[in-house]
C-alpha cells in the first residue's frame, strides 16, 4: 500500500481534462482551439502513462483467491415501476423505511472511496434506477471522480427515452435495458404492467445517441419465451445490439422452478440451427458472459451462464445495496451495513478495513446455489412448467411482424395500435390474437371464410391400418426412428357458446379476471408445446411455429378458436393443433365461468393436416 500515494499523485497531476478530480475541483481545460485529434492523443498517453506506473491494486479490494475487484454495483432504490414475475411476487416486497435508505452524499461518499482504492466501472441499478428523482445529478457526480473510466445504468427501459440524454450529458456510458419478450401482451403477463412501446423507445433512442452496443438482456424462461431466441438473435442483423440471453436464476419470491431453467447449451444448440456459422468471440478478462456473432450482423449475441457454468472464478464485482449493505457475491447471504459505519462517524480507514475484512471472506462460489443446480435432474426440453398466474389487464395487440417492423425502422408507436384501441373502446367486436403473424396467408385475422369446410382428400385408413396398436391390440407408441423428417403442418378449431353475458364481458373486456381472450391466446400457445406431456402416446415434436387465433362472433354469442401448428420431423402434428384449440377452449371457460356455468365447448376438430406418407387431410 505504500505506493498508493504515490499513484494518486501522478492521477492527480496527469488527470483527464474532460473530468474533475475526486475533490470536485476545477481542472485545466483544453486551449481554445485545440483539436480534438491532439485532445485525444494527448488522453492517450496519460492513459498509459498510468498503466506503466500503477501501484498494486488494493489489498482492501483483492479476496483470498487473488480476485480483483474493480466493478461495483450500486443499488439507487428498492422500488421498482414493473413487477416482473422472475424478479419479485406481485404484490411487490416489503420496502426500506426512507430513512434506513442510502441518501445521494452517503452513495457519492462510498463511490468515491471505491474509485480511489481501484474501481474503475459502477453500475446503477436498482429496483429501477431510473425512477430515482436525482439520478441525472447522481450520475454528474460520479463522472467527476477520478479514475473511473464507465458509468453504466441497468434500467427496463420505461423511463429511458425520456431521462437518456440528459444522463448521457452527464456522463453515462453503458445501457443495459431489460427485455423478455418482442410479444407485447406477453410483456404485459411477465412484468404485470404495460409499457412495451416505451421499452422499444428507450432502445431506439439508446441507438440514435450513439450507444454501441446497446445490450438488452433477456432472461429465457422454459415454457414463456423460450420460443422467441431466434426472433431475438434476428434483430442483431441491422441493430448494434448485444442481445445477452440470461439463465433463469432463482430470487426470493420469484418462485423459482428448476424446470423454468433453460441451459445455455440448449440454447445455443437452438439458434445454431438456424445459423450453423454462429462464430464465437474472445472473451474479455472477468466477462460474465459468452458472446457469439452471426457473420454479416451488425449486432452480436451473449449468454450469461450463471447457473449451468458459473463464471465464479473470474469474478471482479462487489454490490452495494439501496440500504447501504455490502454484498460480496449476489446469491451471498452475508451482508455488511456500511450506511450504520458511515453514520456512526467511521473514518475512511476504518471503512477501508471492515470492506477488506467482507471481501476477504468472499466465497470461491456461490456453493449452495450451484449445488442446487448440479444435483438436480438434466433439463428436459419437453417439460413447462409456466403457471398463468392472475393474468391481470392483458391488452390485444396488432400483428408481431407489422409492430416490430414500425418500432424498429421507425421508432414511433404504431399509428394500426392507436387504430386498433379506438375501434375497441368504441365497441367493435372483432378482436384478432394471434401468437406470431408471419407475412404469409396464415398471419391473416379469420374471417367467416376462413371457417369453411373442405372436402376431404388423401387415402383413408382401414382398422386393420391402426398404428397405435400393438400385434396383440394393445395401446403402443409408434416407432418414427426409420421414418424421414418431412414438413408438417396442422389446424385445428373450437367454438366456445360464452351466452349474451359472459360474451358481453369478454367483448368489452371487463372480466375481472382479466383479458379472456389473450390469456386463452397464451394458454393454446403453451398447451402445443407440452401436448406430450399430456397425450400418453403422442411423441415430443420440436414445433418451428404455433399461432392461435380467435374470433367473436356475436350472432352466437361464442368464441371461435383456430389453432395452427407446423414443424419439421418424423411425425405429424395434428395432435399438438388440437390440444391447441382445445386447452384455449378450455381456458375461455375458466375465465368465464363466475359469469355463467352454461358455457358450451363444441367444434373440437382438425380443419387440415398435410405433409408425411399418407397424404393430406382437409376436412369436408
């Protein structure tokens, strides 16, 4: 430690003359007149004029193992204006008295005797640090203390558009912005709020400013959105994005599934069969993640694997929490109250030394938590265990290819949305969900033409044909091993009689339960994905495409229901269509049935099915 004022010294007399130095102090400016070029070389060499002539790094900062830590994560506030259902329960949590709560001096206090012992890198968070009335003065404040080179914000991107250039004039230097899904009424289910136009705002701004990369993290769930990595990964093709898949990890009151989890390798294998060329990029010292490109994109994609391959060993950051604890490891339960040291006058020595007595006691990983994992059972990619949890105030939504389009290219809400809610609040009955419109016939809304009878085409089995019996007339499992993998495609329907109340209800969407409609969307969606998990013989198909479609129809008061379902295998998918429509009939009820028990489910049938051996079907 001798050599640390010897270093601060040279910081003091070398220091940048775009910052001010820890003191708040005025510095030299640049001579009117100078170039920018000349600025920048000139901030080069004091750069590596302080790389030759560092001192150690701070033993206070340095754990057992030998790790530095140079990265701190700062909590700004416990609340949060989202209630993500991976994070926290629905009713929130209990908050911190105001007054047990780190004020801005205590947070500037602390970050200041960070930097100065070696962080070079803090990251506001949160809750949502962006709901916090003076972050634009707080991140001021940082820029100005000496030695740290990045301010990063970690925010789910509400306030974003409105707050992001006023904090990138006061120094903010990295955006990561949450993001779990590119459905927005899915949005609305895993956050239980709206808000996804202003996510995709904030992003766009983030873009327009210059941010490069932006990076929009994305925890991956089993069952709710593991489906979407491709449409993901695609957006890296035109956007600098760095899109970092995230494992699903288990927080209090996030009700954490082993189950939910979806590996990094499984989803890796995922998006290189769709980009078999995926090319993976060094990694940089103490990274938390793995980053891979798809050659010609302008973006790249990560994974941040802190279940299936802890990146423990390698790991530099500290936490410092809204109430002022000092965590070591985030899955840690060890904590200490440097807020109750600061206001009970310790000396900066004194809080030097009860951080470097925390960090010394720094585990080489987080134990139990990685025990957990590993003495669990492998994960099976048929399983979901998603549970529709008071699915409160889901909104319909237009087309995912006409939204994404708008939001992307043109960073403007779309003008169809606005089109689309005043038709709805003025009582058009004609509500469309569907789970992913392609640019193709099938995206299309249905329409009484749609409902159509065909004849039926295609050789027809006899009962001596059957193939789900054995020699002996026993139930079996076909054997498809031999059989080869040909594109399948399946649609299925279903009519729900709601009567004139329940029908009235879901029309306006007042049922108290929620939006009928969309929940009974999502349940078709999840019901195609685990169909068999629930029908004994069927086999587990890899689907490339579910839609769901639902129209009113107020003739009959009733609800009908298209299910369509496609992938490329051994075997059809018919059954997986019609568990579809099934399960979303069934969902209609639940939802409805408070209302009225004289709910009638009728109509499950499969409208057409084609590809395999046997030739099409269409139903007559």
């Amino acid at each position: 430690m001798a050599a640390q004022p010897l270093s601060r010294m040279l910081r003091r007399l070398l220091r940048s003359s775009a910052r001010s130095c820890s003191s708040g102090a005025p510095v030299t400016q640049p001579r009117l007149g100078e170039s920018a070029r000349a600025a920048s070389e000139e901030l080069s060499r004091r750069r590596q004029f302080l790389r030759e002539h560092a001192a150690p790094f701070s033993a206070f900062l340095t754990d057992s193992f030998g790790r530095q830590h140079s990265y701190l994560r700062i909590s700004l506030t416990e609340k949060c204006n989202l209630r993500c259902q991976y994070c926290m329960p629905e009713e929130g949590v209990p908050l911190t008295p105001k007054a047990n709560l780190l004020t801005t001096e205590e947070i500037l206090t602390l970050a200041r005797l960070f930097v100065k012992e070696g962080i070079d890198k803090i990251r506001l968070t949160g809750g949502e640090p962006l709901i916090r009335p003076d972050v634009v003065d707080i991140v001021a404040q940082l820029q100005r203390l000496e030695g740290l080179r990045t301010i990063g914000v970690t925010t789910n991107g509400i306030n974003l558009t409105r707050l992001l250039p006023q904090l990138q004039k006061a120094g903010l230097s990295a955006i990561n912005i949450s993001l779990d899904t590119l459905v927005p009424a899915k949005f609305e289910f895993i956050v239980r709020r709206k808000g996804f136009h202003k996510v995709m705002e904030g992003i766009h701004k983030a873009i327009e400013l210059g941010y490069n990369p932006v990076k929009v993290n994305c925890v991956v769930m089993r069952g709710l959105n593991e489906d979407e990595l491709l449409d993901f990964a695609a957006l890296t093709e035109g956007l600098p994005l760095d899109v970092r898949f995230i494992e699903y990890m288990p927080f209090d009151g996030n009700k954490w599934n082993f189950k939910k989890m979806v590996s990094y390798k499984e989803m890796l294998d995922t998006i290189r069969q769709q980009w078999p060329e995926l090319e993976k990029l060094p990694e940089e010292e103490s990274s938390t993640a793995k980053a891979f490109k798809i050659p010609g994109f302008q973006g790249q994609i990560s994974f941040i694997t802190s279940m299936s391959e802890h990146f423990c060993g390698t790991c530099n950051r500290l936490r410092i929490t809204a109430d002022g604890n000092l965590k070591v490891c985030l899955f840690g339960n060890s904590e200490v109250s440097l807020r109750d040291h600061l206001r009970a006058g310790a000396s900066e020595q004194e809080l030097l030394r009860i951080i470097g007595a925390a960090v010394g006691r720094k585990k080489r990983q987080h134990a139990e938590l990685f025990l957990m994992f590993h003495d669990s059972p492998p994960a099976n990619p048929s399983i979901s265990s998603w549970d529709p949890l008071h699915v409160q105030g889901l909104r319909p939504r237009m087309s995912f290819s006409s939204q994404m389009v708008t939001l992307w290219k043109g960073c403007r809400v779309p003008q169809a949305l606005l089109l689309a809610q005043q038709q709805l609040g003025s009582g058009c009955f004609q509500r469309h969900y569907t789970s992913r419109a392609d640019s193709d016939a099938n995206s299309k809304c249905l329409s009484p033409g749609s409902w159509a009878p065909a004849a039926p085409s295609g050789p027809q089995l006899t009962s001596e044909q059957l193939t789900h019996v054995d020699s002996e007339g026993r139930a079996a499992m076909v054997d498809v091993g031999r059989k080869p993998d040909t594109e399948r495609a399946a649609v299925a329907s279903a009519v729900v009689l709601l009567g004139p109340v329940a029908f009235k209800l879901v029309q306006r969407n007042q049922l108290k339960k929620g939006d009928a409609l969309v929940v009974a969307q999502l349940a078709g969606i999840q019901a195609a994905k685990v169909t068999s998990q629930l029908i004994p013989l069927c086999h587990h198909v890899a689907l490339s495409h579910v839609q769901v479609q639902l129209e009113l129809d107020s003739t009959r008061h009733a609800v009908r229901i298209q299910a369509s379902c496609r992938a490329r295998g051994p075997t059809g998918v018919e059954m997986e269509a019609l568990t579809s429509a099934a399960v979303a009939a069934l969902s209609l009820y639940d939802m409805c049935k408070a209302v009225s028990r004289d709910i009638v489910l009728e109509e499950i049938k499969l409208i057409s099915k084609t590809g395999g051996q046997r030739g099409d079907f269409h139903r007559a």
